[in-house]
C-alpha cells in the first residue's frame, strides 16, 4: 500500500465511524469530522454527561479491546477515536461504539 | 574493560536476542488486548520505581524487558487514542541503527550522511504536501 493510499483509508474509516455514531441515538456527535478525530459521547439516560462519559472512558480502556481517548469541547466531556493507523480495520473501528455501549451498560 | 562497557560479544549476543523477543512480540501484537489487564500505578512503581545501579549492570539491565513490555500499551490495530507515528518494524530497525550511528546532526562536517539524509526526507514530506519547489 502507497503512504497516500493508507491515509486516505483512515479518513475514510473515520468517517465510517462518524456514520455509525450518527445512526446510533444513544450516541451523539460533538464535531466535525475533517480529518481523522472522531469525537462524540453516550447521552441516554441524561444527568452528568461529563462524569457518565469519564467513566465510559475509562471502562472501555480497561476491558482492553480498543483504546480511544478523550477531548472538551464547548465544556462537553467527549470520547476521541483517532483512525491514523494504517493497520485498523473497519472491524476495530466498528467495535469502538460496541465497546462504548457495552461499558456504559455495565455503568447504568 | 571498563564497568559499564558491553563486551563486543555480549552485545552480538544481546542483540541476537531482542531481535528473537521483537519479532515474537510483533507476530503476536494483532491479537494482544489493547491495555494490560489490571495494570496499576503501584504495581508499575513496585516494579519500575527502583534505586540507581551504581554499578554497571551488563546484560541484566534487559532482565525486565518482558515484564516493561506487559506493563505497556501495545501499539495494537485497535489503538485509536492519539495520533502516533506508523509503528512500522522497519522504523524499529532504523532506530537501532541510527543509535548504532549516534551522529550530532547539527552539520554536515559532523555527520555528512547524516545531514544530507535529512534534508532529502525534508524535501521529501514538502513534495507529498504539495511543496515541490523546497530544496
């Protein structure tokens, strides 16, 4: 694989990832997807969303299937994927929401 | 020999080594979990917090080298958190041969190969964004 080639798969895989947010309502965007960060947090529910999504955060990182990271955006706690490695497949990238919401039904 | 020197055949053998405990852990890395189960900060401190060797350690200083790896993030398929560099084997090789090298880049009388490998891939990154015309 050309180096442009596997770019240009991430942003596509990125926006994969932004898709499947967006058709999933217990998941809500918080930003554009221009490149390859994908930020969004779980809503259902409601109440402290920044403290619900810290501990999603860290739930999903300590089961050790996918690793994402975090963001603030507008004083909104969000949950950042980062799709810039060329070894990602759009089956990692798909697990990060069922990961998500298999952390935050272990929370609720 | 001074105390801290590798001996030439110690680090043939050391180096023979690694390279066997890298390429085992790269064949295995797709499949690692993504964090190491049940990691704590005192479990690291216990095991990475220790006192300065005063006295040059040779060979054992890779001792820990299996239990550094298990106490690390693996560079995995499904790491999605920030943006890092490719994590490419190769780029490991390159690492190793460049500290192999250990130039100060800072000119070119100083490292002729150096300097000019440097500015290449410079010019390189400016072409693959659009900057032919950097020299």
């Amino acid at each position: 694989m050309q180096w442009d080639a596997g770019s240009l798969d991430d942003l596509r895989l990125a926006h994969l990832l932004a898709d499947s947010i967006d058709s999933e309502p217990r998941l809500e965007r918080l930003a554009p997807v221009a490149l390859s960060a994908v930020c969004f947090r779980y809503v259902e529910g409601g109440g402290d969303l920044n403290a619900l999504n810290r501990a999603i955060l860290n739930k999903v990182v300590r089961r050790g299937h996918v690793y994402i990271s975090n963001a603030m955006i507008h004083d909104k706690f969000a949950l950042r994927a980062c799709i810039v490695n060329h070894h990602s497949t759009e089956d990692d990238v798909r697990s990060v929401i069922g990961e998500v919401l298999s952390s935050a039904d272990e929370l609720r | 020999m001074r105390r801290l020197a590798l001996s030439s055949a110690i680090f043939r053998t050391l180096a023979n080594e690694l390279s066997d405990f890298a390429g085992d852990y790269l064949e295995r890395l797709p499949q690692l979990p993504s964090y190491p189960s049940e990691i704590s900060g005192q479990q690291t401190e216990h095991l990475f917090g220790g006192d300065i060797p005063l006295e040059g350690m040779g060979a054992a200083a890779f001792d820990s080298l299996r239990s550094v790896f298990e106490h690390s993030r693996p560079a995995s398929p499904r790491f999605v958190g920030y943006v890092f560099g490719s994590g490419e084997p190769v780029g490991a090789l390159g690492d190793f041969a460049e500290s192999v090298l250990h130039q100060n880049a800072t000119a070119w009388r100083s490292a002729p190969a150096a300097v000019t490998i440097e500015r290449t891939v410079i010019r390189w990154l400016a072409s693959a964004v659009g900057c032919r015309e950097f020299r």
